[in-house]
C-alpha cells in the first residue's frame, strides 16, 4: 500500500507537470469557442451534423466487472453517431491510480470521468487540461436544462468545466412511526422539544400496544448517524453558519450541532435512544428500526430497502411511515439542505479546442447518455429507449408493461447505455417524476410520497460548498472528522460535558479545522456563491 502511494504521489506530480506544458502550449492558439455575442458561439457549423466520422476516447470508473471491448451495444452506438469510440471502463478500486497513470503518460482520453469531490479533477482543470464548456452547453438538451447552481460546483476560476453525473437532489431525513403517534395522542412534533417528548413517549408508553417494555424512540449508530437534524441550521455537512470574520463554517462546530449534542444527551439520559449506539453499524441500526423497537429514524425518496419494510410489516401489519416536515431554526429559516445533485464528474480534454466538430459530437454524446425517459415512454414504442436498451428481445424484454434487462446484458455489452461514461439519466427539473412509482408496497409508497410532498412543498438550502476542494481536507480531513465525532459522541454518553463546547471547536480548528475553512470559503468566493441560497 505504502509503494501505491508513493507510486501515484510520483505520477501525479510528473501529471502537473505534462498538463502545465500542455496548457502553455495551447494557450497560444485561437479559442474557436469564442463568442461574437453573449451567449452565442461563433461558429458556422451544425453542431449535429454526422458527416465526418470521429474517433473519440473515455475514461471513468465502474462498480463491477467493465463490458467487454467489442460488443453489440458499441456496434449501435458506433452507427448512430458515426464515431469510433472506445471508452476505458475501470474498476472503481483501481481507477485513481490507473487513471493518474494513464494520464501521466501522455494519453489523456477526449472524456475523462471522475467520483463527486475528487480532488483531481479541480487540480487538473487549473492546469489548463480540460475544455471550458460554458459556450456549448445551450445547444443540447439535458445538458443546457441542468440548474446553473448545479454546473457552479464545477466552475474553476468562473468557467464550467465538468458535467455532473446525476443524484436525486432529496436528503435522508427523518420520519416517524404514524401508527405509534396515533395511538399514544401525540401530534407532529414541530421542534426538538417535542420530538424529544415524543421519543422519550415513545420509550416509556408503550407505543405498540403490545403490553411489553421493548420500544424506544430514535435508532441512532456509530458516528452519529443518522444525525436527524431538522433543517440547514442543524445539519453536521452543511457549510451554513457564518463566523465573526463572515466565512462560511462546517455545521459539524456549529451552534446547530451543538443544540443537537445536548438534544441527544438528554436522550441518550433518559434511555429514549440507541444505548449502544456508538458501535452499531449501519445496518445494525436500520435493524433495530425495522425489527419495531424505534420509532423515529430516517428515508429518503430514493434507495429505501422494501425487504426491510415488509420485515417490520410482518411484525406489525399496522405499522405506518410519515416524514417529519423541517423544523422553524432560530434564525427564522425553514428548509433541509439540498444534496450536491451529483456523484460524479465528466470532463473534456483541452486538446479539443481546436475542432469544434469533435467538441459537438462529443458533447451529443455525452447528451444523449444522460437522457431521461419517463415511465409511460419506457417501451419499444419509443425507439430512443428500444436503442439505448439494446432492442427489445436483445438486450431487455417487456414484462407485465415493464422494461426488464436480461441476465446478462452488461457482461455481454447488449446494450449502449452501458457504454456511457456518464450512464445515468439527468431527470429535469419539470419532469416531475413520483419516486413512489419505483416501489410496490403500499406503506412504501405512503413514506415516499410523503417524503415527496415535503421536499416540493418547501424549500431546499444549496450548500456553498458543493464542489469546492480543500486539499487540507484532502489530507486531514476523514482523521478529523473522527475525531470530533468521538468527542461529540462522548459528550451524548455523558463522558464529556456539552458545555466544554467552545474548547471542542478550539481543538477541530487548531488540529487543521481553521485551514479547512479559510480554503473552502476561498473556493466559495471563486464561484460567486451569494449567501445562504434556497431554492
């Protein structure tokens, strides 16, 4: 492990220096992309003419086993868009290093992938590698409808240089057993007393009715997590507070956090929570949720278990979800933070610049693979999605009205949407799709759709810091993170006072913490963040 290190430290280090020689190089030619006007780029080509043939390269990670190299779905695609394309699919485990290296050797490919936050692609971007994207992104469909607060996070010094692979901008929040509230009288709780009174209820009034001492109220696991904080004001990951100088601060040393600490001593004193929570997995605590001994945890619109809810429904048949709407912050605001809307990142090669026609083709590419198809057009009727599934009877059939791959459509490469770099659907903002579709259980349905009418009902805060780099981060940051969640987590068990606070932020900025913040509020200003945006 310690010769990997070394190995990729020394490729990226010989890699700045290739891309800086690269930049200088380029700097001296003619931008082809620039404007006569603004917003229109000065060019008198179609940007979808198909009548020059390009080969065009990718990079980007895989979970699983890569498709093989020749295969019928990069035939279809090949076809449709008259190119040569050949896309390097990697191991996730193995793309840093064998990214860096491939790079390092000269042979940086036209698309280049990267995971959300890394460091990387920030680092090689200033270095002049990749193609700004400002003027071409207009011209296409998915790509021109992003939300500009999205494309921000991948501004280097006021350009766009990365295209986001898509995530469900809705956070895991929490949500509360209906049933439980029901039936001991209680309402909604709408701030943390409450909630503390319905969990401590919870602990001690028999919510289920069954005659036995066996329930609590909140299921909680190591590292604090869930962190059930009720809006942006209290939430550990949201650069929200401000500090005497006006920078923006990790809530995770907010005063937020810390009226969270004390919330969740005071239950941690009345028994109302996970005794053993600070070893307890993730999946031991969605176990204690769904096995019926908690009633307040966490869901999201997206990703929720089905086997988990049918475990707890054999339990308690009556069991019933609702998520808890966001609680009134003392600053008056109201609202969860918004997710980052990506998991990952997609650039072009600077080397680009002078062929407008590849630049396009690349970007349609790129375009189409992102796609979205709603449910109703999900069938051989539309043939977008008969392609990009690799043709019904070939790479999927249809069963009772639903698209279903076959077996083995990725490891025999059936399809051209395996192929994509960037494979996952950017659903528009004005599509509005009901998560609740993707699930088959009623009580399911119920939690998302509630979940669904919260989030579109109120308003979403868009964290500063998404997609700002802190190299200290890079390098202290996962060590102090632990650290301070141990300390906070010794002080919900009652070995550390909350009131040691002051001298527990004092720590976090001394160990690196006050580096982190003066980097990260650098990279806020570079992007033109203005303060505490909702959407």
């Amino acid at each position: 492990m310690k010769f990997k290190s070394l190995l990729l430290l020394f490729l990226i280090a010989i890699l700045s220096i290739a891309l800086i020689a690269c930049s200088e190089k380029e700097s001296a030619g003619e931008n082809p992309s620039s404007k006569d006007n603004e917003g229109e780029t000065n060019t008198d080509i179609d940007p979808f003419d198909h009548s020059e043939k390009y080969s065009i390269t990718g990079m980007t990670f895989r979970f699983g086993d890569p498709p093989p190299t020749k295969s019928p779905g990069l035939d279809l695609i090949n076809e449709k868009f008259n190119i040569e394309y050949n896309p390097q699919i990697i191991p996730q485990g193995d793309y840093v290093e064998k990214s860096s290296a491939i790079v390092a050797g000269g042979d940086m490919p036209d698309l280049v992938g990267f995971q959300a936050n890394d460091f990387r692609f920030y680092q090689w971007a200033e270095q002049g590698a990749f193609l700004p994207l400002d003027d071409f992104l207009h011209h296409f469909e998915t790509l021109g409808g992003i939300p500009d607060h999205i494309y921000d996070a991948f501004k280097v010094d006021g350009k766009i240089y990365g295209i986001p692979r898509y995530s469900q901008p809705y956070p895991l929040t929490p949500m509360v057993r209906k049933d439980w509230l029901d039936n001991l009288g209680l309402e909604m709780p709408t701030n943390y007393e409450e909630l503390k009174a319905v969990a401590i209820a919870f602990t001690n009034e028999d919510p289920d009715q069954n005659g036995e001492d066996d329930t609590y109220g909140i299921a909680i696991g190591e590292n604090i997590n869930p962190n059930f904080n009720m809006g942006a004001y209290w939430d550990a990951s949201a650069w929200y507070h401000q500090n005497d100088e006006g920078q923006y601060i990790p809530g995770i040393i907010s005063e937020g956090r810390k009226e969270l600490i004390q919330f969740f001593a005071d239950l941690y004193e009345t028994g109302a929570m996970t005794k053993d929570f600070a070893v307890l997995n993730w999946a031991d605590t969605n176990a204690e949720f769904y096995s019926g001994k908690a009633g307040i945890f966490v869901g999201g619109v997206a990703g929720m278990s089905e086997d988990y809810m049918k475990g707890l429904l054999e339990i308690d048949p009556d069991a019933e979800f609702v998520s808890i709407p966001p609680f009134e912050a003392p600053d008056g605001s109201q609202g969860f933070t918004m997710g980052s809307g990506n998991s990952g990142i997609l650039a072009l090669n600077a080397n680009m610049a002078d062929d407008l026609g590849k630049i396009y083709r690349s970007l349609e590419l790129v375009d189409y693979g992102k796609k979205f198809f709603p449910k109703d057009q999900r069938n051989p009727d539309n043939p977008d999605f008969d392609w990009m599934w690799g043709l019904e009877g070939t790479g999927y059939n249809m069963e009772d009205g639903n698209p279903v791959r076959v077996p083995n459509f990725s490891s025999d490469g059936l399809a051209p949407s395996t192929y994509f770099l960037d494979n996952r659907e950017h659903i528009p903002s004005d599509s509005q799709p009901r998560y609740a579709d993707d699930y088959s259980l009623p009580a399911m349905k119920d939690l998302v759709n509630s979940l669904q009418d919260m989030f579109e009902s109120g308003q979403l805060y868009i964290n500063p810091a998404n997609g700002v780099i802190s190299e200290t981060e890079q390098d202290k940051g996962a060590d102090l993170l632990q650290f301070i969640m141990n300390e906070q987590a010794k002080m919900i068990a009652g070995q550390r006072p909350v009131s040691d606070w002051d001298n527990l932020v004092e720590e976090y900025l001394q160990r690196g913490g006050a580096d982190i913040i003066n980097e990260v509020n650098e990279g806020i200003n570079n992007k033109d963040y203005t303060d505490h945006q909702w959407d």
